[in-house]
C-alpha cells in the first residue's frame, strides 16, 4: 500500500474546500488509501506520540475490527501530528480528506457549541464524576451534535485534570498567574478564562509549547499530566499547579463522507467497537498517568497544591456567562447531577 503523506492529505483538503466534484475527490482519496476491491482502510489522526492512551485506543478500534471482518475493514493510524495539527485535522476530515481523528474538545467549541458544557471550568469535580456524567448519557448528547457539520461523533475520551505548569514560580492562588504568558489550545473559552485569571494567553499548538518556553516567548501552558510528561515539556517548565481548572475530555470523529460511504451494517459496527474502546482508552490512561507523575516528580519538578476555592470563585463570571445559553445550561445541569 502507498503510504498516505502529508501534503497528499493537505491538497486533498483544499481541493474539497475549493468544491470540486464529490465523485473526483472521493476517487482521489481511494486511491491515496490503497484501498482494494471488498476491503477498506480508514486513515486516522492524532497529535499526541503512538503510546499515548488515545492512539492506544484508535489502534485497538483499528485491531478489532480487522478481526471482526476478517480484514475486510482496517485503520491506519498517524501519530504525532504527523498528518499536522488539530486544527488542520478537524478541516480534513469535514472534507473527507482523512477518515478518523481525535481531538482536543477545547478546540471544537466555536464550531460546536455543545463541547462548551464539557469544557467548562470546574464544571466536574473529578475523574471519577467525568466518567459517571460521561457514561451516563453526557456523551451520547454531545456526540450527536456533530451531524450538522460534516462529521459523526464516535466516542468521548477523557484526559484527566489540566493544570497549570510554567518556568517562573508556583501558583497557588490567581493572583500568582499575573503576568504569566501561558499557552492555550484556540478555544475562545480558555483564552477568556486565563484573561479572567489574570495570565496572558497565548493559543499555540501543542507541538510548538516546548520549544516556545525554550525561547521564553511563553512561560508556561495548561494541560493533563500526561501530555505533560509525553510532550516532555517537563523538561522546560519545573513548576506544576494542581489548579484542575479544567477536565476537558477528547472527542473521536469521523467524517461524515467516510461514514456515509460505509454499508450499514459497518457504520453500525465502527460506531460499536469505538464506544467500546472507551473502556480501552480509559485503562491506558489510569496505568500511564501515575507512571507520568512519578517520573516528573523524580525529574525534579516541584509540584504544589492550589487555593482551589479562591479559583473556582475566579472563574464564575465566565461559567455564569456560558449558562444563560439554555443548551448549556441544561447539559451543565445533567452533569452536575451526577457530581
């Protein structure tokens, strides 16, 4: 099979956008696939490094359903942004130019409003409460809000507690975040909340934070603990806050070319096998995560508690404002119901 670059994938994006035909573009990506008579192989993107808990994941959907359809339908997965950033991802597969990606839902809350409720600041109390509200029907809601835009909703994966980690100093109350220019994901409500908090945001992609702390044209960032020891900015920024402003999850997609294209019974099959791999992704992540804390600990990073209170009175403006939306509002509701 002829790998799938890049600038393939890139061109194959721009040429839907520019809206040439269905038919051409569709036979374009086929061949660019390898795909052969009877079988089917899906492209799928992710930024993060191939053992991460999210590739682990899509890797296992791809594993399982080869074996479900004897090879019939198979996935092959691109990691480490290798097929680019998220942004770019996103567009790729609205135009079918990629089949399967996952993504950060801080970055699809412009585009689909319903990820806002997910993405709210203390909006969970913790893993244990993301899962339960997840699990019970939180998911599912916001997944079909994807439909509207070229793109089916899979599967919500979680991604633990984003704190604040930076070069300068500990931060144990908002107060210490003045001044601080900090990365952040292009979601309009990070940027708004580390205003309210008193840092400068910065929106920059993940693959560029590290090198941006290096230079000091950043001073930190706000993430899991797991991307924080994959993406090896440990190395850069030696204070960590457990401030768990946020616990953001990842959403799988997948276009809506692809699955349309797919026999029912196969569109009925993916859609299976990647809420299944729910459970997978979350094993990974439970084994990793600790690992993750343990060896940046070891590394030397001086980790601290917040003023938890003081922060999440911080943040009430801004979750005061998403809520008189009445679809946030009443997502914020049912998640709250399971705290």
């Amino acid at each position: 099979m002829t790998t799938l670059s890049r600038r393939r994938l890139l061109l194959a994006a721009g040429q839907a956008a520019c809206a040439l035909p269905l038919a051409a573009a569709s036979r374009a990506f086929a061949a660019g696939t390898g795909e052969t008579a009877g079988a089917r192989l899906l492209t799928a993107s992710d930024v993060h490094v191939s053992n991460y808990p999210t590739v682990e994941a899509v890797r296992w959907i791809g594993q399982t359903l080869r074996e479900r359809t004897g090879g019939r339908l198979d996935i092959r997965l691109y990691h480490s942004g290798q097929l680019g950033r998220e942004a770019e991802a996103i567009d790729m597969a609205r135009f079918g130019a990629i089949d399967i990606t996952r993504v950060y839902s801080g970055a699809l809350n412009n585009a689909f409003p319903l990820t806002q409720a997910l993405c709210l600041p203390y909006v969970f109390d913790s893993v244990a409460h993301m899962r339960r509200a997840l699990d019970g029907g939180v998911a599912e809601a916001v997944l079909a809000g994807f439909e509207a835009r070229d793109l089916v909703g899979l599967a919500v994966y979680d991604s633990g507690a984003r704190c604040f980690y930076n070069t300068k100093h500990p931060i144990v109350a908002p107060k210490d975040l003045h001044g601080l220019k900090l990365r952040v994901a292009s979601s309009d409500m990070f940027l708004r909340l580390l205003r309210l908090l008193g840092a400068n945001p910065t929106p920059m992609s993940l693959g560029d934070t590290f090198s941006g702390m290096e230079t000091h044209m950043i001073d930190g960032a706000e993430n899991n603990m797991r991307s924080f020891h994959s993406s090896r900015h440990f190395e850069a920024a030696r204070y960590w806050s457990q401030s768990e402003h946020s616990y953001a999850p990842d959403i799988l997609l997948v276009s809506r070319r692809t699955f349309d294209s797919l026999a029912p019974a196969d569109r009925q099959l993916l859609l299976e096998t990647a809420r299944e791999s729910v459970a997978v992704m979350r094993r990974h992540w439970d084994e990793s995560e600790g690992q993750a804390r343990k060896a940046v600990l070891e590394y030397g990073i001086r980790a601290n508690e917040v003023d938890m209170a003081a922060f999440r009175k911080a943040a009430e403006p801004l979750r005061d404002e998403y809520l008189r939306q009445p679809t946030i509002e009443a997502l914020y509701r049912r998640i709250r119901d399971f705290a």
